[in-house]
C-alpha cells in the first residue's frame, strides 16, 4: 500500500468522485495528465500521441494549466472545485484513523482497516 498524502489522496478523491465540476479545459489537461500516467507506467509515446490527437500544444489553457507540472495542476484544479462546491462534497473520512477513504459511501477504511458498516443486533462481526 502507498504512503498516505494527504493532498494527493485529497485531490484523487475529489478526480474521481467529483468530475462534474471541472471545466472542460480542466479536463482536457486531465487527459494530458492520464497520458502521461500511462506513459510512466509503461505505454510508449502515450504521452505524445495523447497531445498530436487531442491538439492539447494547441490549447493555450491547457498548456497554461500545466506549465507548473502535471501533479500541481492536479492538486490545484481539485482545491479549486473543493473552494468553489465545498457544500455540495462529502470528503469522507475514517472515524478512527481520519484519513479519506475511498468514495463518498464507503464504511471501511482500506488505510486502518476500521469498520463502521451497521450491523444488525444479533449478528456476528467480521
């Protein structure tokens, strides 16, 4: 298991279950971003084909965004939408170890381990 990063599983988080309130040249950089994870991972030339297709070099705000480098602009578009929608997300957190778990509903911790999943009277616990 990674480390836990506070900003960087903060902004994953908000990536993944908050998509809805990027702007579309947010999530044209995203693209860039995904390329570039596939890349490093072992795709070869993702990261260029990603930006010839898509015409990303083209894109004055796209490049914009991602002139400090791809994981500053991803914690920076996330803090964005948590400043701008913070009453409309749930961050949710571990009630015993208080680090983000995975989605909005889960009621396990994959950090911890805890469990807060009601159970019925009666039943036997896991």
């Amino acid at each position: 298991m990674r480390a836990y990063d506070e900003d960087t599983v903060l902004a994953d988080y908000i990536w993944r279950h908050y998509g809805q309130y990027f702007t579309r040249a947010e999530h044209r950089a995203s693209t860039a971003v995904w390329a570039e994870r596939k890349e490093t991972a072992g795709a070869a030339d993702m990261k260029e084909r990603v930006w010839r297709s898509q015409r990303l070099s083209e894109d004055a705000t796209v490049t914009g965004l991602l002139a400090d480098g791809t994981e500053a602009f991803h914690r920076r578009a996330a803090l964005r939408v948590l400043a701008e929608h913070h009453d409309e997300i749930l961050v949710n957190r571990c009630p015993k170890c208080e680090r983000i778990v995975c989605t909005p509903k889960a009621q396990q911790c994959l950090w911890c381990g805890y469990d807060w999943h009601k159970r019925e009277p009666g039943s036997a616990a896991t």
